[in-house]
C-alpha cells in the first residue's frame, strides 16, 4: 500500500512515476523469494478533486511496470478516500525447492547485494534541496527514485542457487532489512563495507555527510540482500556478473549472536519506518 503524504508526493514525482512505484515495490516483494510474476490486483482510493485523468495518469504507470515485468493486471476496486491510496495485491509462482525466506541464513554465510546503494535516497533527496552534483548523475539518481527496477531476474537466478540460504529486498534500507534477515535467521550480521552509487556518493559528499552512511540510510532500495554459502560465493558472484553484467557485491558476513554490526559498533536502523513521525 502506497498512500499520498507518507510513501510519496506529487511535488516529488508525477502520478505516472507514482503508478510505477507502486508497480515495483510489489514486484520486488516477488523478486525477494525467487518468484515469476504471474498477476495482479489494484485498488484504489481517490480524494475528492482527483478525476479520470488523474486516475489514468497513475494506471498508465502502473500498467508500464507490470508490462516491463510480464505481470497482468487482472482487477480491482476504486473507492473515495481521504488520501489517494495505492493497494496492489501480487501473485507469483516459484518451484517449492526454490523458495527463499529471509530465515535460511547460517553463521558465516556470505552476505551479498545486488547492486550499489543510496541512489533512491540521492533522488529523494535532490526533489528536496537541489544539489550540484553535475546533470547526469542527478537524472540517475531522480531515475531510480521514481522508476526503481525491481530485481525479479536476480531473484529468480539466485533462488535457483541451492547455496542462497536467504534473500529479502532492501526497500527499507539496508540497516534496518539486514538487521531483519539477521534476525529471522537467528543470527548476527558484521557489515564490511558498503557499496554506494555514485550519485549518492555526490550528493552526500554535497550535504558533507559519509557516503556510507547516507547509503545505509536510505529507503525505497529493490535491490535483493541474499546469504550465501561462504565456498560458493565465489563462483556464484562470477556467474551473476557474466549473465547480469554488474557486480553482486559482498558487503559482510552472518555469525553467532544477534544485532548488526558496522566498524565494530552496533548499526542503528536507519532506514524508512512507515509509522515514524
């Protein structure tokens, strides 16, 4: 459920890009346990003064992500509302013996992500205060805030891996979804280090604050967390990057105990939290 004044705004994207987000943050859920995305259903509640076009506005980018993805939109239901209010219900299919939770993780796998961190959060970020950080690296960073890319191929492609023992998304930043895998899995996780984006590498070295901790920080991330057995990373990192080209990143390690770890101190959950105020 996305819902208007607390997952986004109008002054930080168009409705379009609201519909895509939306779309995606569903899909990454399916991506998160090695699912095809098969189906879906949208409901939706529109405040008063919002009409046909605004609601055609939103479907058109909910129906671009769900077509990008191969997913069909088979119904739904529309209602008034205080707020504009996006609920989508996913569908997906995965082989049993493919299945990935956040709890399989064991001391001393391998804790990897698909992809360089933060970029979601420079975007955010740049729709708030302007930054100069030079034109390309903003529209990236405005790109992957508004027209994030669910991860569903990785997903599938490292469930398939019987030595993936867990895997979630991080769309609530990376320290607070690691602390949540660590913790379902009944284990502590010691992060090594932190792969930023470039764009929010610029725009926090802009707010003078660490890239690392900025990226730890963010929110909004479908990038895939995955824990993997230690003598198989290796070979499976080397496989991601030839089919994938792009890295899968080790950012740390599981182990005995509980909490997350990060230069040898406890690391706060930083990320989003939907009933913060």
């Amino acid at each position: 459920m996305l819902v208007e004044g607390v997952d986004f705004t109008r002054d930080a994207m168009s409705l379009d890009d609201a519909g895509w987000r939306a779309m995606a943050a569903n899909l990454s859920d399916l991506a998160a346990m090695g699912a095809r995305p098969v189906l879906a259903t949208v409901a939706l509640g529109v405040p008063e003064g919002d009409g046909a076009d605004e609601i055609l506005a939103l479907y058109r980018g909910l129906a671009a992500c769900a077509q990008t993805y191969g997913l069909a939109i088979v119904g739904g239901d529309l209602s008034r509302g205080p707020a504009l209010t996006i609920a989508i219900a996913v569908v997906g299919e995965v082989r049993p013996s493919n299945v990935k939770t956040r709890a399989g993780g064991r001391p001393g796998d391998v804790i990897a992500v698909t992809g360089p961190l933060g970029a979601a959060r420079a975007g955010l970020e740049l729709t708030r205060n302007a930054a100069a950080i030079g034109d390309e690296l903003a529209a990236r960073a405005l790109l992957a805030f508004r027209r994030p890319e669910p991860r569903c191929a990785e997903g599938r492609f490292l469930a398939a891996s019987r030595n993936v023992s867990a895997m979630m998304d991080c769309s609530d930043g990376l320290s607070t979804d690691l602390a949540r895998l660590a913790t379902a899995s009944g284990c502590a996780a010691i992060v090594e280090s932190v792969p930023v984006a470039e764009s929010a590498a610029a725009v926090a070295r802009a707010r003078a604050e660490d890239p690392d901790a900025f990226a730890l920080a963010g929110g909004e991330e479908f990038e895939l967390i995955a824990a993997i057995r230690p003598r198989a990373y290796r070979h499976l990192a080397l496989r991601y990057a030839a089919h994938f080209k792009r890295e899968l990143r080790r950012i740390g390690v599981l182990s005995e105990g509980s909490g997350v770890t990060w230069k040898g101190a406890p690391l706060a959950r930083l990320g989003w939290d939907h009933f913060a105020r």
